[in-house]
C-alpha cells in the first residue's frame, strides 16, 4: 500500500463527476504486479488481490464488487478510508509493529544481538529494559501497564522468552522479537496460506482428528504430545455431540499410510498426569503461560480434540492439521473460544461452540511453562 502511495497508483480520482480519494485502478495494479515482478502473470496477480479483498484489506469503492476484477474499476485500501476492521488481534499486532520500528530506529537501541547459554539471539532485550523504554517513551503511564503490554505481545506470538520458558516479566530475562517485522514479505506468500474452502453442508463435526489410516479397520489416529512422544488414541466419527462422547465409527480422509496395532478403547485415557483446577490455572505466579491461536479450518477440519470440563483440555492434535500449524499442543488447556470464556464449561458445550462458530476460530489456550 505505502509503495503504491509512493508511485502515486494511489490518488484521488473523478468517475461520473464525482471524485473518490485515495483508490487505485484495478487493472493498473495488475500491470503493477507484474512489472515489480511481485506476480509471474494476470492470473497469479488476480489471486493474490482476490486475497487482500477475501482478508478485507481491500474493497471496491462503492462495495459494488465483491470480487476483484482487471478492469478500469476503483478499488481502494479499507486503510485509507478508515473501514480496516480493527480486531484485537490486530491491534496488538499493528502496536507490536509500531514498536518494534520506533525501536530498530535509534541509536544505542535495547533491541540487539545476545548470547545466552552460548548461543546467539536475533531482535533480542531484557525485560526491564523494555517496560524502563515504554515508560520512559511515553507508550504506557506506569510499570503495571507496560507488563500488561507486554504480556498481550507474548501471548499474540509477535515476542518471546528466547528459550520459551517465561511469560513476560519485569526482569533481567531475555526476550525477542519473534516476528521480523522488516523481512521483505512477497505478496505470492499469501497463495501457501490454508485455502479457504467452504465446508461441506454434512451433519459432521469438523472437530475432530483426521484418520491415518483409510482401512475401516483400523480407527487410530496420532496424538501429538509435548515431549514428541508419539501415543495411539482411538478416533470419534465426526458427527454430533453424542459421538464426541465416545462412539467409534470410522471416519475417513486422505491421509499418508502408517502402521499401527490395532486400539480397543473407545474413549482414551486423558493425557493429563493429573486433574488441574481453575483455581490452580488462575493462581497469581502459576507456571502457565496464555497464547492465542488462529485456526483456518479446512474442508475436513481443525484437526484437534478437546476432552474433559472446567478446565478442558486439548486431549489430541492432528500434527498435519491446521490446528497443529497454529501452534496447538496437547495438554494445553482451553481458555477462550472466538472471545467467549469458557474455563467454567465441559468439552460436549465447547464442542457444540466451535462447531456452530466460523470456519476461522480463535482460541486463547493455557501452556505450562516448562
């Protein structure tokens, strides 16, 4: 966008006696991406702008148009005209750049190259030195309010412990900045996302974990765990509720082929070593650390199973699902669905949330700090 402010394809432009501020034509875009070679041909460019429209980044000037098309029509950036539905997500991750620029900016700057246990950190800082910078730069009025901040960085992935193992504190730990805000992104990096198709009209639950095997026999899937072990655990049929009990019914998918014994239990031992309270979650100074997940599902599903109540937990996770690329673990414990808290409900009610909810599902989930 900036860059096309700069080549001025952004301007103010008359269509039957009436000017519309800062839009572009489509078709002049287009030739756009191809002469910047940010797409080989009007094909790939078509795409990549169906995409910007698809994430609301861009739109036709009078909503006329709900896809994008190479023709002298106007289309502007929702950014220049204040129509950029603004998320929390998105406003922590537009404040994390903002940040991080002013930051990389200065001189003698606190984000720098660190070696801790002997080996080297990119984009690194103490955590002190950033809440003593926030203050000190105006960005938050106390100490409190920059740890707030900083801990919304933490748990929306743009910061980090360096090796994982903290939450966002004010102290001498080591922190980064895990997103590279300067990396040059191409515009094509938005053709690998999850692709959006529209799930089918089935009574079936996308919930639930994808099958390895395709031989009706054999009902496993694999469960992921933390420590990379790898454990069998009896699938459920996508259906309704009532199957998420516990029912057995092979469901089936592509999926590569993998050997595995046969498994009896239907409704698998949860993987927790033992019961958590809410109480022991919510505790100030517990080992847990909160993080938000987005989760695109795709035309089978999210590629995750939830079991258990108050708190529930992730009792499986698909590892070629989308659930999985997201970041999802096991044990992680279910926080939040699409904003709804839901620490105080069983997993048939969180089921039943998600699968009545849109196909793109956050999710806040508790992790211990190992």
């Amino acid at each position: 966008r900036l860059r096309l402010h700069d080549g001025k394809l952004i301007k103010d432009r008359r269509y039957h006696l009436r000017t519309y501020p800062n839009c572009f034509v489509a078709k002049e875009l287009t030739d756009w991406l191809i002469d910047h070679k940010e797409a080989p041909d009007r094909e790939t460019g078509i795409r990549l702008l169906q995409k910007l429209m698809d994430h609301y980044i861009i739109h036709h000037v009078c909503d006329e148009h709900s896809d994008y098309k190479d023709a002298k029509l106007l289309y502007r950036f929702r950014k220049d005209d204040g129509t950029f539905p603004l998320s929390k997500d998105v406003k922590v991750f537009v404040r994390g750049q903002s940040l991080y620029e002013k930051l990389v900016s200065v001189e003698d700057s606190i984000v720098r190259v660190r070696e801790e246990n002997s080996v080297k950190y990119q984009r690194t800082f103490l955590g002190c030195e950033m809440i003593d910078w926030l203050v000190q730069e105006g960005e938050v009025e106390n100490r409190k309010e920059a740890v707030e901040l900083g801990r919304a960085l933490l748990e929306h992935g743009i910061i980090q412990h360096v090796s994982n193992r903290h939450h966002f504190f004010d102290s001498d730990l080591l922190y980064q900045f895990w997103t590279n805000f300067r990396r040059r992104r191409r515009l094509t990096e938005l053709l690998n996302e999850n692709s959006s198709r529209a799930l089918s009209e089935s009574p079936d639950s996308p919930f639930c974990l994808r099958k390895l095997n395709p031989d009706p026999g054999n009902t496993s899937f694999l469960s992921v765990q933390t420590n990379k072990e790898i454990k069998i655990v009896s699938a459920v049929r996508r259906s309704s509720i009532t199957s998420l009990a516990g029912n057995s019914n092979a469901y089936f998918s592509a999926a590569p082929t993998l050997g595995f014994p046969p498994v009896a239990e239907c409704n698998p031992r949860s993987v927790l070593k033992r019961p958590i309270t809410n109480e022991e979650l919510l505790s100030p100074g517990a080992p847990y650390i909160k993080k938000t997940l987005t989760i695109v599902g795709d035309a089978v599903g999210w590629g995750f199973v939830v079991r258990g109540g108050r708190p529930c937990h992730i009792q499986a996770v698909d590892p070629g699902g989308p659930a999985a690329a997201a970041g999802m673990k096991v044990c992680q414990f279910v926080f939040s669905v699409n904003g709804v808290y839901v620490l105080h409900l069983d997993y048939p009610t969180i089921s039943s949330l998600i699968m009545t909810g849109p196909r793109t599902l956050v999710m806040e989930v508790m992790e211990a700090i190992e």
